[in-house]
C-alpha cells in the first residue's frame, strides 16, 4: 500500500507531460485572448466561424456513418456484383485527395445532380404530378449553397473510409457466432442486425472517434469553397487587418481546444469499453 504523501508523487509521475504543456499554451493563449483587446477582437470576429465548423462536422459525419455502413456491408455482400461496386467506391474515393474530392463535388458533382434532379422534375411533369415535379424542374445550382456542396464532399470522402472500418470490425466477430444464429432460424439480416452489428460497433467505436477528429481538422478545406467556418473567417480578418500572426494563433488555438477535447474522449471511451477476450 502507497502512503498518503507517496500518492500525489504517484499521480504526478503518471501525468501526460504533452497533455501539460498543451494546457500551459493554451492558458497563455486563453491570457492573451482576455487581455490583450486586438486578440480580444479577432477572437470574437472568429468564434461564430467555431459553429459553422461543428455544424458542417456532425452533419457530414452523421450521414459518413450511413453511407460507411452501407458500403461497409456491401463489400462483404455474397453478392459479387454488389462486392465489386462497393470496392470500386471504397477504392477509388480513398485514392482521390480531399481537396481534389471538395472541388469535384462544387463544381462538377453538384451541377450534374442539379441536372439529375431537373430531369426528374420533368418527368414527373410529363406524368402529371404538378406541385413536386415543378419544384424540381425548377431547382437550380444556385439552390445548393457551398455549405451543402462541402458537407457531400466529407461525406462521399469519409464513407470511404468508415465503410473499410465497419467491414474490419465486422469481420472481427467470429463466424461461429452468425453460424448459430442462422441454426437457430435467423436469416442473414436478422444476425447481422441483432448478433453482429451490435458487437461489431462496440469495437469500431475509438476508430469512428478518430476518423471524427480527423474530419474537424479537415473541415478547414471547406474554406476554399468560401464556407464562413473558422479558417475563412480567419483568412478573411488577416488579409484585412494584416494581423497574420495574432489571428492564426487564435485559429489554431480553436482547433486545438476541439480536437484534444475529442481526442481526449476518444481515449477515455477506448479504457471504458470492455476489454475483448482472446479465450
């Protein structure tokens, strides 16, 4: 047994000294943000451009699970049509850059699925079907803001990679397991939603949390779209008041508190969840 005054000695040596240092530059920073009135004022000209960020974030990460899933499952499909399509995706989208992904999606993506939509539009009108059918013949690329262009660029590119991620936990699972449901009269769907899956996302859940930590750093390409999320703000201010150092310090500061904070329950859910027995 450790003494009381052996325990703090302890405690300190266990200590993440990165993790010190990163909340000593923080607190300076924070310092200088509520002294100094120029940091003061690019922080406030900055920090709406922090929900924009977490706005684009949640939403293309919530539809990259889906759509993940969706592929994920498709590339373990008995189907060789089904298996092929869904690697064709997987493989291609994560060959392709992000930024090159954004910029094809803006600008060649979404033109040719506001021409999708127009067709469609006028073929329900050739049917019949007015009120619907009008709205989408009339839906233009002006209609689809870059906000939305960007958040189908980190969805399309992320899949990619959730889908690889779910298809490996998945395949973590023994066999064994589908193999007595399916004895006990489960058909394929009805393991994989009640047997399979659920374990499958127990495992894969610090991996999703650092593909998510991974999407709010790459969230800053957005601004080469024009989207008002934290690095454009930022970019905006600088070039304004060509206050280039004050400002990226401010930039990264915002981007640090949000992915150490994540990272941070990251790690916290890994030791949580219960640890797989190799029995």
């Amino acid at each position: 047994m450790n003494s009381p005054s052996q325990m703090p000695a302890n405690q300190l040596s266990r200590l993440p000294y990165w993790l010190l240092a990163a909340i000593l530059l923080g607190v300076l920073l924070l310092w200088n943000i509520l002294a100094d009135a120029d940091y003061a004022l690019i922080f406030s000209a900055l920090v709406k451009g922090v929900w924009v960020t977490l706005y684009v974030c949640l939403i293309a990460f919530a539809c990259a699970l889906l759509v993940g899933l969706i592929f994920g499952l498709g590339r373990l499909s008995g189907s060789r049509f089904v298996q092929e399509a869904a690697t064709f995706y997987v493989e291609i989208v994560r060959g392709v850059p992000m930024l090159v992904i954004l910029y094809y999606i803006a600008f060649v993506g979404a033109p040719g699925l506001v021409d999708l939509v127009n067709w469609a539009g006028d073929g329900l009108l050739s049917a019949g079907v007015g009120g619907v059918g009008q709205a989408l013949a009339d839906f233009s690329i002006r209609d689809m803001s870059f906000t939305t262009r960007a958040i189908l660029a980190l969805v399309i590119g992320y899949s990619a990679f959730i889908a690889e991620i779910f298809r490996a936990g998945i395949e973590s699972v023994e066999k064994g397991q589908i193999e007595a449901a399916r004895s006990l009269g489960m058909n394929y769907w009805q393991a994989m939603r009640h047997i399979i899956l659920p374990q499958a996302v127990r495992r894969v859940l610090p991996p999703l949390g650092n593909d998510f930590v991974a999407m709010l750093k790459d969230s800053s390409l957005v601004s080469v779209l024009g989207v008002q999320d934290i690095t454009q703000l930022g970019k905006l201010y600088a070039t304004s008041t060509f206050r280039f150092f004050e400002t990226y310090n401010v930039v990264a500061f915002l981007y640090l508190v949000m992915t150490i904070a994540l990272s941070l329950l990251v790690r916290y859910i890994e030791k949580k969840m219960p640890q797989r027995s190799n029995s």
